[in-house]
C-alpha cells in the first residue's frame, strides 16, 4: 500500500482488514463509519438523527487523527438505508462541513442494522 495509515481510539475499531484513514500525497481517505461507539457497540436501534450524529463524529475523530478535520473534506458519499431520510440527514450533515460543502453522492443501501454509513476524502 502506497501512503500512511491513521487510526485512533475515538472511533470504533476496523471491522475488517482495513485502515480507518490512508494518506496519499495530498489527500486522506476516510473509511466509512456507521454508528459503533469507539468500543464497537452498535447503535442502529437509536433515533435517526443520533445515529447520523454519532456516525459523523466517529468521521471527524478519525479525520483530526490525521491532522485535518470534515471541514476540509472535499467528497463525501452517503449511504442511506431510506433516501426519504436525506433531508433529515442533511440538517446534521450541515452542521459538520464548511462552505462550500463538499462534492457529495448520496445511494440508499441495505447496511445490516443501520440507517446510515458515511466515507470522506479530505484534502489539505
């Protein structure tokens, strides 16, 4: 692998063979999070708006372990359970990135358990 791998204890633990954010030249690529605690504990059973919250933060934890933060995102893709959910998303959403926002694409997706995953790319 090409780049510097980051990773941090404020977000849940990989549930795979992957990095939670790669480095590579100027940009960092964050892998989806869903809303786990930083133990791993699922937390798809709580009200939509919450698991956003907490699936975002769990983004932002790893984007600081890399120096950068959602502001600097510059592509983010959503993964929605139910796209009738979007604009709700998008009033958490807002709080997080900076104006301009990012590049965004939202998909809906069957995500076992959850109504929300989220990746980032970051540039600095």
């Amino acid at each position: 692998m090409t780049g510097t791998a980051f990773q941090t204890e404020l977000a849940p633990p990989a549930a795979g063979s992957y990095s939670q954010a790669v480095r590579c030249g100027n940009l960092v690529f964050l892998s989806g999070q869903t809303p786990r605690d930083a133990n791993g504990v699922r937390h798809g059973d709580w009200p939509f708006e919450d698991q956003v919250k907490l699936t975002l933060d769990n983004l932002e934890a790893v984007a600081r372990a890399a120096g950068l933060s959602l502001r600097d995102a510059v592509k983010v893709t959503v993964f929605l359970r139910d796209p009738r959910f979007a604009q709700r998303f998008d009033a958490v959403y807002a709080t997080y990135v900076g104006v301009p926002a990012p590049a965004r694409t939202l998909a809906q997706s069957n995500l076992d358990g959850f109504d929300v995953e989220v990746d980032a790319i970051l540039g600095d």
